[in-house]
C-alpha cells in the first residue's frame, strides 16, 4: 500500500492553509526563535551574575586574613585542638546564622542529592537544567499551533533546532566565551552540551517526519540534491547521538572521539546545503566559525607552550616519561606556562598515539609555583600521573615499560577548567581514589605555597588518599613528605593519610617515623591497634582497609572554626558516598543554624568520556 493511500485510511490529510496562516507561521516562527534565545541569554546573565555577587563577597570579606608570625609545632597542635575549638559553639539556634543555614538546605537539594538514572545518577541540578531545556524546547515547538496542527510547528521545529547550532558547538569547545563568563569549566558544561544536542535532534525528526506526513511535492522529494543532503545530514546527526551514548563513550572514547567529529561535520555541511536552499543557511556556517575559533585557539596556545629552547633545562617538545608503579606512568614537561591548581591539559604524543594529531586529557598534578611561597622558576615541571589502562594510556604504559626513564616527543595544549579558589575557607578535606590523587595534590601543594606566601586563611587540611597496591608509595610519599615539611614554617596543619584497600599491604623497607621521649631518645611510633594503623612511612600515616568517609568528615567539619571545603576525585562510588555523607545530618540546615561550620562540596568530574 502506498504512503498517500495509508495516510487517507488513517484519514490523515494535508493541511490547506490560508494566506493568513502562513503570515502567522512566519510570525510565530520569528518568535519562537527570539524568545529561545532570549531564555540562553538570561540564564548566562544570572550565571554571570552569580559569578560576580560571589567575587564581591569574596573580595570584600573572604580575603581579610589575620597576619601573625610563624608558630611552632607544638603551639599549632594546641590552636587546631578540639578543646580550644568546640568550646565556642552555644550549640543554640542563632538568626546570625540563617543565610549559612539557607546556603546549606540549597546546596544539600540541588547538588548532594543524587538521582538514579539506570545508566548512572544525576544532581537535581543537572536534572533541572536537562528536563527544562527539552521542555522549554518542546513549548517553543508545539504551542500556538492550532491544535497541534504539524503544518504550523512542522518548518518551526527546524528553525529552532538550526539556530542553537553555534550555542551547542560552543558549550562542546575548550576555548568559549560561555565559560570566560560563568566560570564554568568546559567539561562541566559538557552536561548542558548532550542535553541541547539530544533535543535539537529531536526536533530535526519532528521536522523531516512531519514532512514526512504530509507528502512530498515534486520540489521537496529525494529527486533534489538538497533534500538527500538533508537526509544525509539527519543520518549522521543520528548516528552521532548514538555513538556518544555513556557506555559508548566509556568503553570506546577514542572511537567515538572520532566519528563524532567525522559525523557532526557531514551534519553541519549537510544541513547547510540544505538549509541554504530555502535561504536559510546562516543558521549553519556560525557553527564552523564558532568551531574553527576555538580550534585557531588551541593551535596558538599549542604554539605558545611549546616554544623553542627558553633556557638549559628546557626541552622542546618532549616529555620525561617513567613506570612508577606497574599501571602508573609520571610523564613530566619542562615548560614556561602558568597554570591553576586542578587545572587540566591536553597531550599529544606522536610517537605513542595512532594518530600525530590526538589529544588527550589529564589533569596536572604540580603546581606553578614553589613550596616556599615563591614563584619559582621560569620553567615549570608540567607532571601528569596518568593510570595505564587500554587504548592510548595502556600504549603509553607499554612503552614506558619496555623503555624505562625515556623521552618522547610531547607537545601540550592548555591549561583549561575553571578549579575552585580554597583559600577562603579555614578547613580543607581533600579525598582522593586511585589516579584521582592527580587533582587533590596540587591542591594541597597550592594551600603549603599559599600558607607559606600568607595569602590564605586555611588553617588545616586532611588529605586522604585511597589506593589499591602499596607499590604507589613510591612517587607520592617524597612529594607529600616535601609539602608536610614546607607547613611547618606556616600555621598550616597538614593531616596526610593514605588508606592501603588491597588485600596485601607491604610496606617498603624504610625506617620508620620516631617520636622523642621525655629524656630526648628516640622510639618507633606505636601502632593503634584498634585502627589497624601500619607505621609512619615517609610522613605518611599508612592504613591498611577502606577509609571510614563519615568519620573522616565528621571530624574533619567538628574541628573547623570556619567554612570547609570538601574536594572529592575518584571511581564514582567515592564521589556518591562523599555526597550522601554530607547530605545527611553532617551539614544539615539545623546544625549549620546552632554554629557549625558551612561545608562546600567540590566534586572534580572530569573527563570527556563520562
């Protein structure tokens, strides 16, 4: 049976539109699309404006720190002890405290609390700005349409799915002036970039099957070089959005990495070959542009960090690369850049890859500037502590482990992501998982060099670090030794302490901690049985079992004077049971209200296969 005779059976019938229901398509149209855009840019202006109040405030009353001369271990063991701490909370409500209070409920609402989605968990935040886009898009579409009559929303569903197509490329690109204005990090707005996809594909198929529906004439049929490209397009925009679905993406990101470029660009030139035919072409080529800007970008930043020889120690274009562990891999850089702890960069590494040109993410785990409270060098060591797994990280593990200590040729792109400022906050507890260590370290070297420059109001850290195998004490325990070293010389109190989860935990041959006694002889330090605790190794406070997170944040937030900050890096089931820690009674709203501290949750969700 024929599409025309189907559709009569099921009295399906092309509208006749009167010249008045044309002008008022193209009006309404018209409208759609100026309201769309109206709603994108009024919520990058409350982001901008949210991002400016904080900065205020933070400038106004987060940077007044109290200066005082440098004190000895003993006399900061008895600042930061509990006894001079809890004393000062009433423990009764107190309406000083209810803008804290509010901050916290909201925080705990939109940010803590997780939803399970089948294929993973979302914020209520997330979920917000997900669900409110498609249906924002979804009511731009449908409404003022005579009753859902498809001939009035048929060409409308295009229109609007065509002219956010620069917005989507840009929440996809490293270098968007959507972040310059937000703050956000690119790899965050990586969640708003799926959504607006998912929905413009959704109405490109709303569009071609309400075509569809109502028949072909002989100028819109396949017949036409235009229309096939159309089609083309949609194809490719289709396969595109399947192949970046989450599994997808986790088990094959290289391959997906580069079909979803292949694949986009045969949309955007499709559609405009399209789209150009009806005159409506301009609603494609900004999309290249926006693209091409950030790719123009990366390319002068690829060029200006890795510049010609700036000195004796700087070597062009290559990168020291060494097996640290037997699935971890050190790779360093000498290189004259700048960048934020937390911050995050891209690799290439033509020797290593399949392909000259691939790029790949990791985050730094060094910091700019010296322990010291200077700045250092001119050249910086640019330290990547990357897991070995499959594709280019499994290759590079390979070659690493067949060459030992080597240099491979390595040129970087970067820095990117928008970290969190800490120094405003009294208390920092920083968590860390495997590999995920990367983004918690620099952060604490960051808050040594600042307590050491007095450009900080931290007072205490807890770092905890979770790992499998013991063989990873090797390349971190002399770094954190170096930074508990460097706070002595400040009022900072570093708390270190490794959790070793594997079922063995041998620990290297080393001398052990001392402690002095009354007469000023030396002992080994005790071991507390009651929490399986191994001796002291390099500084390092090393446990052998899965770290207790409620009562490392329990204490962590009771032994705070002031707001902590909570940072948070790792396998998933860390991250959500830091989150459903601090969205229970921990940081309730009431508790905030009778004094205790406000807690912010930092969690580092980076990765583009995620």
């Amino acid at each position: 049976m024929s599409w025309p005779a189907y559709a009569s059976r099921l009295h399906i019938r092309a509208y006749q539109p009167t010249a008045a229901d044309k002008v008022l398509k193209a009006t309404q149209q018209k409208k759609a699309i100026k309201e769309l855009w109206l709603i994108i840019s009024a919520i990058l202006a409350f982001l901008l404006l949210v991002r400016l109040v904080r900065f205020t405030l933070t400038s106004l009353f987060g940077r007044r720190l109290s200066p005082s001369p440098a004190c000895t271990p003993t006399e900061k063991s008895e600042k930061n002890s509990l006894e001079l701490v809890l004393p000062g909370r009433t423990g009764r409500a107190s309406w000083r405290h209810i803008p804290a209070a509010l901050a916290s409920g909201f925080r705990i609402v939109a940010f803590r609390a997780q939803v399970p989605l089948g294929i993973g968990s979302a914020s209520i935040v997330e979920l917000v700005f997900i669900c409110g886009y498609i249906a924002t898009m979804l009511s731009l579409t449908l409404t003022n349409t005579k009753d859902l009559q498809y001939w009035f929303f048929e060409d409308r569903a295009a229109h609007l799915a065509s002219c956010q197509l620069p917005f989507i490329v840009a929440l996809a690109g490293k270098n968007n002036i959507i972040s310059w204005l937000t703050g956000i990090g690119h790899e965050k707005l990586n969640i708003l970039h799926r959504a607006a996809a998912r929905t413009c594909l959704i109405l490109l198929w709303i569009h071609a099957l309400s075509r569809a529906i109502s028949g072909l004439s002989e100028r819109t049929d396949f017949s036409h070089g235009w229309m096939r490209w159309g089609a083309t397009g949609l194809v490719a925009f289709t396969l595109a959005t399947i192949l970046a679905v989450r599994f997808i993406r986790n088990a094959f990101f290289e391959f997906f990495l580069l079909t979803h470029i292949l694949l986009v660009g045969i949309f955007i030139i499709g559609g405009y070959i399209h789209a150009r035919e009806l005159g409506f072409g301009d609603y494609f080529w900004p999309a290249l542009v926006v693209w091409a800007f950030d790719r123009v970008l990366r390319t002068a930043r690829l060029v200006w960090n890795n510049r010609g020889k700036g000195g004796t120690a700087h070597e062009h274009g290559s990168a020291t690369v060494e097996l640290v562990s037997s699935d971890t891999i050190r790779m360093t850089l000498r290189r004259k850049m700048n960048w934020l702890p937390g911050q995050h960069a891209y690799v290439i590494l033509p020797t290593v890859s399949d392909m000259p040109t691939e790029a790949h993410p990791f985050t730094i785990a060094s910091i700019p500037k010296a322990l010291d409270g200077s700045d250092g060098t001119t050249e910086k060591d640019v330290v990547f502590l990357i897991r070995g797994r499959s594709g280019f990280t499994g290759r590079l593990r390979e070659h690493a482990s067949r060459h030992g200590i080597c240099r491979v040729p390595a040129f970087i792109d970067g820095p990117y992501g928008c970290p969190p400022d800490l120094t405003g906050f009294t208390t920092c507890i920083l968590v860390a998982g495997g590999s995920g260590v990367s983004y918690t370290l620099p952060l604490l070297l960051n808050l040594v060099h600042n307590a050491r420059a007095g450009s900080s109001r931290v007072r205490r850290v807890v770092f905890v670090w979770a790992v499998r195998d013991s063989d990873h004490l090797h390349w971190i325990s002399k770094t954190l030794s170096e930074a508990i070293a460097a706070a002595q010389s400040s009022e900072l109190v570093v708390d270190p302490a490794v959790y070793i989860t594997g079922p063995t935990c041998a620990i290297p041959e080393i001398p052990r901690a001392s402690s002095a006694t009354s007469d000023g002889s030396s002992t080994p330090s005790e071991i507390d049985e009651g929490d399986k605790e191994l001796p002291l190794y390099s500084s390092l406070k090393i446990v052998h079992g899965r770290p207790s997170i409620r009562r490392i944040l329990q204490e962590g937030i009771d032994g705070s004077t002031g707001p902590v900050s909570v940072d948070v890096s790792g396998p998933s089931a860390l991250t959500q049971s830091v989150s459903h820690m601090l969205a229970s009674k921990l940081t309730s709203p009431t508790s905030v209200l009778k004094g205790a501290p406000s807690v912010t949750l930092h969690v580092e969700t980076f990765g583009m296969s995620k």
